[in-house]
C-alpha cells in the first residue's frame, strides 16, 4: 500500500518500565490515531488480521472480537506464508470489519499505551492466535511481553542467595549468545568476566560482512525476548542492520564496556580439588593470563571456522583470494574476473550483489541448493506495517510473536520421511515429493530458454536434506547472465592466473572468493578443555559432539554451552529462543549449586545418552537424517550432530526445570 507514511515517536521507557515488561525496547506510549475512517479502513485491507485483532485486544482489554468461528486455521505452510494464517475470504470480511471498530474505538478513545494482560486476556489471545493449542501457551508466554508470567527474567537473585560466597562466571563470546547470557546473568546478578576474542561485539555478524549479507529468517522472527525491537527496515533484515541491533541491545544492557576484548580463550582445565576451571587466555598484547572461576558459559557459536577445501595447486594462484567471511572491503570487484567457489547461503547473497559489477564471474558448484520462493526477500517493511506499529500499541511485538507462533511448526511436514517411500533418494514423502515437482516447476519458469542451466539448477537430493535458501529470481537471473559460467565439473587445480575445472578448461580471474561455508561439526574447534580426571573433551567426543539438552557434557561440571550439539533449527523454530533458553537453564543450574551450597553440577552419562538417543531418533525421521544423504548436518561419523528435529515448545518441555536426578551434585 502506498501513500501511509505514519512515523513513530520515540516513545522509550523508564528503567522501571523496561524491568517490568523484560523488554529493553520497550515503549510506552504510540503516536495517537488521528486520521479518519477511509484511511483507517485502507489499513486494514493491508493488514495481518490476527496480529492486529490480537493487538487491539490487548489495547483495549476486551477480547471479544476474538471469536472461536474467526480463528485462524494456522494451515500447514508448504512454502511460503499463508496470509491470515490461512483465513478464508469469509473470516477475513468478519475480522477486517471488527479490526475497523477497534481502530477507531482506539483512536475515539485516545488510547496510547497497553499495559500487563490479566491471564484470562492472556489465554483467550493466545487461544485465538493458536487454535486453542494449550501446549504451546507456556512456551509463548516467553516471548510475550504482556503475560504476567513471562519468565525469561532470573526470578532470584545472587545477593539473596549467596552474597557471601566466592563464585564467578566465564562467559566465553559476546556474539548472538553471549549478549543473552550476560544480560540474563547480569539481571540475576551473578558475578561474570566476559571475553570475547574480537575487537566487537556480533559475533558471526560482525565476521560476515560480505556482499548481500542478510538473513535468510524473517527479520521479526530474531530478536531477543528481551529486546523486541519493532522499526526493523527491511523484512529480511541486512547484515549491518543485524549487527547495529546487537551492538545496541549490548549497550541498552550495559555490558558493553564489561567485555574484555581481543582476549582469546585458550583452554580450560578443571580442578578437580578446588571444583574451579582454571581458564587460560591470550590478552591483546599477547600476554598469556590464566584465572580461576566456578562456571564458565561457552557462547563460541556454531558456524565460525571458515572451511576452505585443501585444493592442488592453491599456493600457486597470484590473484586475490577470500573466503566469505573474511571479505576484502579494500578491494573493488568492479570490472574484475571473479570466482565464486560454492553455491550455498553465503554464495547465493554474494553472487547476486556482485554479478552487475564484474566483468566475469565463474561460479563453481558442488551440488545445487534448492529454493523456497520469497519475493519479499529484498524488501523492505511495508507502509502499512509502519503505521501499525507507530500508532497501534506493542503492535510490532504481536507481529513478532506471530512469527514465532507460525514457525513453531515452520514446514517440519514437508521434510519429515515415510518409511519405504519409493521416492527415495530423490525425495523422503509424498509431501516432500510434492515440494520437489513445486521447486523445479519454479526452476524451468525462471531459467526458460536455458536447458544447460536448468539440467544443473535441480538438486539431486530432497528438498529439505541441506539448508534451504530464499528465492526472489535474483539468483536464477544471475546464472543466465551472460558474463556468468557455471562450472559443475568440479576443480581439479589452481593455477598462476586462475582455475582449471575437471574437464581441463581454465577459468582466468583476477579473485577468488571461497563461499564454502564453516566446520559446524568441530564444537569448541581450537580450545582445549579438560574436564574431571583429566579427560579432554574433543577425545571424549570422538569427533561427535554430544550434549544433554544441547548444553551439558558429563565429566565437565559448571560447564555450559549455549546453541550447541543438536539445537539448531533449520524448518521450525527460533534461533533466539533456543539459546535463551540454554541461557536460562544454565542459570537455574547455577541456582542449584549456590541453594544447595554445593561446588559443582555435573549431568548423568545415562541422562545425556537419553537425550541423544531421543533426538537421533528424531533426526533419523526427517529428509537430512536419511542414511543416503550427505549433509554438513552430519559430522565424520554420519550421525546428525547439528540439527534439532523437534519444536520449540518440546525445547521449553525439557529445559523447564533442572531434573537433578538426572545431575550428580559435587558437594
């Protein structure tokens, strides 16, 4: 919609306002609503209907525009987005009728501001918003600003518990998690040191910062439960907007300036007679430190190590070489003869931000992603979206838990695998069938004309098996440009001047750009950590990394990993919310020990064996977990060591509470 340029006040709130709601953007009050009805109901007709029902609902403490018959049905998303969740024609005529009233009565009534939900108002919107799936009403509480029982925020504090004990906190990493656990550690004011080996803060997103960076989630499904920023720009947010997000979510916390910088963890041994890790790390001069402390959080992340493939011949190459995440910002692309060697997520941004400037482009491809169709993926929010959320109150943050909800069970039916399908290995379902036959029907309208691209441009395993990328035509546009070669012969060696493919040709160019993606498998890659009895963690792995509840290994008492083995989403889920909630669980082991009086919490081998054969029991019934797929999901041992194959609400379930049967206590 065009022509509704409503603009927000910044409207921010007193401390005591943001420690009420959890919300470090938290505001206030909106801008009032003064324009009349023909402009009013031009908004609705442009409107997410359920987010803006539940909205006025809230504003205006009456729910009883929320009626069973105008539920949305929440139908399964194959592809893209159902709008309305999937509202028919006739619910839509009801519900923009009484999203109408509400906005006047709104505006009639000069309404502003929204305040804390009784729970009846709680369970009747989230009822309305969910089909009345109860199960998922706690789990939602969580990103629910307005829920009297929110409960993200630390409900106990170090001082009444233990002020006089000696106990501090290593939080190693200050990207996506680390910002989480200092927060949610400052709040329970339990003593903290935080490194971080980088001059910043961001992690991945202050390392990746190559051309066409962005996220390939949408922008209102990462953020923080904590810090529900709502004027995002773009509906897939840019690399720098990300990053600007976390660099400020930092500072509204203030642990901007607590952080140790360029400070690199080296290793980690336990005492086993004091119950201390005795942490190691490298200063920026190059000094070697070592202290003492009674946890440590490990926020490194999951993608970090760039992976770049040993290839003959690499030492001979005289032209400019990167990988993605290591871009050149001093060089200019423009007019040269550019490489890109893969055809993953990093590639399949930097591919169409740079093909218009270069004079040729070679693109190497190992195997062909398949894409959802996303034709918003390079815009940005809509008019009407930003007058919603100027001057309807918290209307971003319902829209944000509206993503959430939605993507709970995200496309987890398009992948998931029927025994003995036919099909395999070209597709694990009749429903992933479907998708297939969907995506290629796709692929031929794009690349019409073009037999030689298309016969590479259709993956040869199911769709869902590798990361899915977000489909605009920007990259089926790019490969029939005719400055672009799409090489899929493979590479058989470098030379001086550039690359010889398998087929013998050689591709001269001036750069190189390795898009080749990281070592996910290598948890805790270059840092050596030794637990009880002297064993090293990498050698207890065995290069198969494990985790109870993705967060404690056994032998490694007070140690904690935040998004680590087997809690990634990749069709279902919210990142932020996985790893908050390994956040929240370390704090509420941290809990234990101070209540208990105790030295250390070291989990059960049995309870972790538990939990890894319950998710690989999981991951065996979805398209990656499949024994005829090779994906980066799987580590050298072939089993998933990656990807959670369940949903956020069983991710609540089990990091509820701490089972201490399930923990041995070292006294």
């Amino acid at each position: 919609m065009t022509g509704i340029h409503g603009v927000s006040a910044a409207h921010h709130a007193g401390a005591e306002d943001i420690d009420k709601f959890d919300d470090l953007y938290w505001q206030s009050r909106t801008d009032p609503i003064v324009e009349d009805d023909a402009f009013l109901e031009r908004i609705v007709a442009g409107a997410e209907l359920p987010v803006l029902l539940a909205a006025l609902a809230a504003a205006l403490h009456d729910t009883s525009a929320l009626r069973p018959e105008l539920q949305p049905p929440l139908t399964p998303i194959d592809t893209e987005p159902h709008p309305n969740g999937g509202m028919t024609d006739e619910q839509c005529r009801e519900a923009s009728a009484l999203a109408l009233s509400g906005l006047k009565q709104l505006r009639d009534s000069g309404i502003t501001s929204v305040d804390i939900l009784t729970e009846s108002e709680t369970r009747a919107t989230l009822g309305y918003l969910t089909g009345n799936r109860e199960e998922w009403f706690d789990m939602l509480k969580h990103e629910l600003d307005l829920a009297v029982d929110k409960g993200g925020k630390p409900a106990w504090s170090f001082e009444e518990l233990a002020a006089a004990r000696d106990f501090t906190t290593l939080i190693v990493g200050a990207g996506v998690a680390g910002i989480a656990a200092a927060h949610r550690f400052a709040q329970a004011g339990v003593p903290f040191t935080m490194i971080e080996a980088g001059t910043t803060v961001g992690g991945t997103w202050a390392k990746n910062t190559y051309a066409g960076v962005r996220l390939d989630t949408p922008t209102f499904g990462y953020s923080y439960s904590f810090a529900q920023r709502s004027d995002w720009p773009h509906q897939f947010a840019q690399g720098g907007e990300v990053l600007e997000y976390l660099r400020d979510v930092a500072h509204r916390a203030g642990i901007v300036d607590a952080i140790e910088y360029s400070t690199r963890l080296l290793r980690l041994r336990w005492d086993d007679t004091a119950s201390l890790w005795e942490a190691t790390t490298s200063a920026p001069d190059g000094t070697v430190n070592v202290r003492r402390f009674s946890a440590v959080i490990s926020a490194l992340g999951q993608l970090d190590k760039p992976n770049i493939p040993d290839l003959p011949g690499f030492a001979d190459y005289r032209g400019l070489t990167m990988h993605s995440q290591e871009w050149r910002h001093d060089v200019d692309l423009a007019g040269k003869r550019v490489a890109v060697i893969g055809t993953g997520a990093s590639a399949y941004q930097i591919v169409p931000a740079i093909v218009d400037s270069v004079s040729k482009l070679a693109i190497f491809q190992r195997s062909a992603p398949w894409m959802l169709p996303a034709p918003n993926y390079h815009e940005p929010i809509t008019d009407t979206f930003r007058w919603l959320r100027a001057k309807v109150p918290h209307f971003g943050q319902w829209y944000r838990l509206w993503v959430i909800l939605t993507g709970i069970p995200g496309r987890a039916h398009t992948v998931t695998a029927e025994p003995d399908w036919t099909g395999a290995p070209l597709s694990v379902s009749r429903k992933n069938q479907e998708l297939r036959e969907y995506l290629i029907a796709r692929l031929e309208t794009q690349l019409q004309g073009r037999p030689d691209l298309l016969e590479h441009a259709i993956p040869n395993y199911p769709p869902g098996a590798k990361r899915m990328l977000r489909d605009n035509e920007v990259w089926s546009a790019a490969l029939r440009a005719d400055k672009t070669t799409l090489v899929t012969s493979g590479i058989a060696r470098f030379t001086e001047s550039g690359v010889v493919d398998s087929d013998g040709l050689e591709h001269e160019v001036d750069a190189v750009i390795f898009a080749t993606g990281f070592k996910p498998s290598d948890y805790l890659d270059g840092v050596e950590v030794v637990g009880r009895g002297g064993t090293e963690i990498h050698d207890f792995w065995n290069g198969d990394a494990r985790a109870y509840n993705g967060i404690t290994v056994p032998g490694f008492p007070n140690f904690f990993m935040i998004y680590g083995p087997n809690v990634g989403g990749v069709v279902a889920g919210s990142l932020h919310f996985m790893l908050e909630r390994a956040v929240e669980y370390s704090l509420s082991a941290i809990r234990v020990i101070l209540e208990r009086g105790v030295r250390g919490i070291d989990v059960r081998a049995e309870a972790m064996d538990r939990f890894v054969e319950w998710v690989d029991r999981g991951n065996r019934a979805m398209a990656w977990g499949q024994p005829y797929v090779s994906t980066w999901y799987q580590n050298r041992h072939g089993r998933v060591s990656q990807i959670w194959p369940y949903t956020n609400v069983e991710y609540w379930n089990i990091t509820h509470a701490v089972q201490l049967d399930d923990y041995e206590l070292l006294p």
